[in-house]
C-alpha cells in the first residue's frame, strides 16, 4: 500500500502526468465502449459490464447468443477492463492527494491521510472480481453457474457504489484545495 500511496503523491505533483492518466482513461473507455458495441452486433447485447441493470436470468439469455467470436470480444474487452479501474483509483487518488496538499498542508506533511488512501481502490477489487465472475460465466457456458454469476452481479453493484463514493471524495478533496489556492492568491495579491 506505500507504493500506491507514493505513486498517487507522485502523479498529484505533476500535472503532466494527471493529465497523461486522464488521457489513457478516456482511450480504455472508449476502447471498451467500442468492443461491447462490436459484442452488442455479434449477440445482440452489450457487454455485462456495461449493462447498468443486469439480472442472472438476463445473463442466461445472453449467454444463448455467445459465439466465439462473442467469447474473443468479451476476452479482449476483459483484458482491456483489467486495466481500466486501476487507472481510474489512482487517478481519483491523486485528485485527492493534490486537494489535500492544496488545502491543508500542514495535515498533509503530517502523513497519516496515507493509512485511508487505500480505500479509494475498493471500487478497483470490486471490479476485478467482477471481470473473473464474468470470465468464468463466458468461459465456462453452458450451464450458467448461478453462484459466480450472482458474484459477478454483487461485485458490479458494489464496484458501482465504492467508485461513485470514491470519485465524489476526490472531487470534494479537489475542489476544497482548488478554492482553498484561489483563495490564498487572492489574499497575496490584496496585500
């Protein structure tokens, strides 16, 4: 966990680098996007990650229209989304770091905010669970496995919550420490 936590202090230090991430997030996003549309051709749904409310028996019926060219997509799409929620935690990781600092600098230097940075990769374990519960479900059809897919559907729910809590903390952080420098420099120039 001190390397996550010296890389988000890194990448908040730099914005090239906050910049660079934002950047290869948009282009996993849009990969992903663009491999559940060519799923959604091939079976005629999207991927199951990208279907906000999926049930079990959805996932039965799906399944029905998996061909393997399906199973490659779904592959390639899984690979890509391995990547993808790590790269968001540490980006929402660093907005918040960089909010810190901005905002409270002394609390900053004191260092122990680094023993609650972890949390902000819930929504990342959450969603590789997810990826290997699906994997499992597209690898392994027929028969659907209800256990891993009622899994894979508990992990998307909770992935969905822990990133939406994640994403508001960092932007509150960010904007705290935005408002904060605005401040400041007003104050300076004033006097």
């Amino acid at each position: 966990m001190t390397t996550l936590t010296r890389l988000a202090d890194a990448l908040s230090r730099r914005w090239w680098a906050m910049a660079l991430l934002a950047a290869i997030i948009v282009l996993m996003m849009r990969r992903l996007m663009a491999l559940s549309a060519k799923l959604k051709t091939v079976t005629g749904y999207e991927a199951f990650d990208m279907q906000p409310s999926l049930g079990i028996g959805d996932m039965a019926v799906q399944l029905k229209h998996y061909t393997p060219e399906a199973v490659r997509l779904y592959s390639a799409f899984s690979s890509t989304d391995f990547l993808f929620p790590f790269a968001s935690a540490l980006f929402w990781a660093a907005l918040l770091v960089w909010g810190l600092r901005r905002a409270r600098p002394a609390h900053y230097a004191a260092g122990g905010w680094q023993r609650y940075l972890p949390w902000l990769f819930v929504g990342c374990a959450f969603d590789w669970i997810e990826n290997v519960a699906n994997a499992w479900v597209v690898g392994r059809f027929p028969p659907l496995h209800t256990g891993v897919a009622s899994l894979a559907l508990l992990a998307k729910y909770a992935k969905v919550t822990a990133v939406s809590a994640a994403a508001v903390l960092a932007l509150a952080f960010a904007l705290w420490g935005a408002a904060t420098s605005i401040v400041r420099y007003l104050r300076r120039r004033v006097s």
